[in-house]
C-alpha cells in the first residue's frame, strides 16, 4: 500500500511555490557537492605537489628542481619557481622600463606575490558558492514549511476537520521543508570549514616555498627551516 504521505507526497501536493523551493535546494545541494568533490580533488593534487617541492632544494642545479615539480602547468610550486626565475633574469638583462630600477629584492618580492595571490584567487574560487548555501539554504526551507503550513491550515479549514489525524499529516509534510534545507547547508557549511583548513596549508607551504625562491634569487642562498629554532641555514646555488 503506497503511503500518503512523504517527499513524494509534497511534491503531488504542493503547488508551485512549493515545487520551486524543493527545485532550488536540489539545485543548490548539486552545486555545493560539485565544489565540495572537485575542490577536495585539487587539494589532494596540490599536497602531493607541496610534498614534491620539499625535494626541490636537493637538486643538483634549479633546472632539474623545475623537472622535480612536473610538468603540471598548474602546479603552483613550478608557476612559482617560473615566475621567480623570469623576474630575476628580467631585472639583470634589462634596465629600459620604469619598474626595472626597482631593487633585486623588491622586484622578486613583487612578482612571487603577485604568482601567489593569483594562485589564492583560484584556491577560494567557488568557496563563496559554499558560504552562500550554507547561510541561506535553511531560511529556504524554512520558507517552504511556512508556505506548507498556511496552505494546509487553509485546507484543514475548509474541510473542518480538525482532529490530529487531518492535521499531522499536512503539517508534517510541511516541515519537510526544513528537513531539506538544513540536509543541503550542514554539508555545504561542513565542506566549507574543511576547503579553507586544507587551503591554509597549501598556502603556508608554497608561502614558504617562496620565501626560499626570494632567498636563492636575490642572496644566491636559500634560508632553510631546518634546524633549532632561530638558527639560520644557508644552501648555497648548485649545492
């Protein structure tokens, strides 16, 4: 025997008011999924990537740390690297632009962070999609259940039957509403929290990454992390 109630029940049901909010929370629980599983796969790639560039500085010369990086033109650690090496021969080769009479150091410093705010730019891309869902998915469906309730109060009234069996069911089917928005938000908010986590990681290791490129262009050696606390490490070119 099919019940009466449920999902299916609304959708019959409903009119279409009803209808468009249950189309908008599908739609928004797809596109916060679609984020949510593509943005998981690029970080998954850019920790692998970040776990590569650690071996960079254990290369014989800078030509074979970029072959140490890949080939992935999107890496953001051989983008950087590129970028670094670009800058530097820029500055000593020429000297006929306004911005080339700037220092060695602030010239490389300028190019690598703007390479890392582009790359940032691209990391949050569609985080904001998350945010958006996750903040108004639930007053959606709450809507959708004050919308549930008025019409089938309206219809309880006009039947005038009011005993808990007419009533539990309408309104019941009315609160499913709320159900499906806070279903779609707690994901989008969850996915959210964890993009930005695993985003601050790949930033703080290609930062770093970065402040070792400025080191090795600008001084010809590269600070190093290594060692106690406070103690300076230096790798000289080739070494």
């Amino acid at each position: 025997m099919e019940s009466q109630f449920g999902i299916a029940n609304v959708w019959i049901q409903g009119d279409f008011v009803t209808r468009a909010v249950a189309t908008m929370l599908l739609a928004m629980s797809l596109a916060s999924w679609i984020v949510i599983l593509l943005k998981a796969l690029d970080l998954i790639r850019f920790n692998k990537q970040a776990r590569a560039a650690q071996d960079f500085w254990h290369s014989e010369d800078f030509a074979a740390g970029l072959t140490q990086l890949g080939t992935d033109p999107h890496n953001p650690f051989l983008q950087l690297a590129r970028e670094g090496r670009e800058a530097t021969a820029h500055h000593r080769n020429t000297q006929a632009h306004l911005h080339d009479q700037l220092d060695m150091s602030d010239w490389v410093t300028r190019c690598l962070r703007n390479c890392i705010d582009a790359f940032t730019a691209r990391l949050q891309s569609g985080l904001a999609i998350l945010a958006s869902v996750g903040s108004t998915a639930p007053f959606i469906g709450l809507f959708g259940t004050v919308w549930g309730i008025y019409h089938a109060l309206l219809s309880i009234g006009t039947s005038g039957q009011s005993t808990i069996d007419k009533v539990a069911g309408p309104i019941g089917e009315a609160l499913i509403m709320t159900a499906l928005g806070l279903a779609v938000a707690i994901p989008a908010v969850l996915g959210y929290n964890a993009l930005v986590r695993g985003n601050k990681s790949i930033l703080g290791s290609l930062n770093s990454f970065a402040h070792d490129l400025h080191a090795y262009f600008v001084t010809g050696a590269r600070v190093s992390a290594a060692g106690a606390p406070g103690k300076v490490l230096l790798m000289k070119k080739g070494s």
